[in-house]
C-alpha cells in the first residue's frame, strides 16, 4: 500500500527565497536584519498567493452586496412610484 507524495510546491521556492538573501546579506547588514528580510521574503513567497486569493474573493462579495443593495434600493424606489 503506497501513497504519492505531493511535496508542498510554494515551500519549495519560498525556502530559498528566504535563504538566499539572509546569507548574502550577512555581511553587510550583520544576521539580525538579513534574517528579518531573510522572513519576510520567506513568508511573502508562501503566503502571498493567498493573500492575494483572499483579497479577490472579499472584493467580489463586497461588490456583489453592493449590486445586490443598489438593486434593492431600485426596486423599493419604483414600487413606492
């Protein structure tokens, strides 16, 4: 009884994302504030397309209220007509 395996693809770019600029920064900036863009970066790569995902959606239900309110506020306007 095997199972596949589906590593987590965003994980796999974030990581090195993350990695790269906390080592190439080290010298210059010293490890505190290279492993901070080191995080961001990281956090950025794995949680942005869920951001971004998140933000859509909320944006299509706000709009979509409020078409639904301006329809309500029409149809109550012309029945009091």
């Amino acid at each position: 009884m095997s199972t596949t395996f589906n590593p987590p693809r965003l994980l796999i770019l974030a990581a090195p994302a993350g990695i790269y600029p906390t080592i190439t920064l080290a010298p210059e900036l010293g490890w505190d504030w290279s492993a901070g863009i080191g995080a961001l970066l990281f956090a950025l790569v794995l949680f942005g397309p869920a951001l971004i995902r998140a933000a859509a959606k909320a944006a299509a239900v706000r709009r979509a209220t409020k078409r639904a309110e301006a329809a309500a506020k029409k149809e109550k306007a012309e029945g009091k007509k």
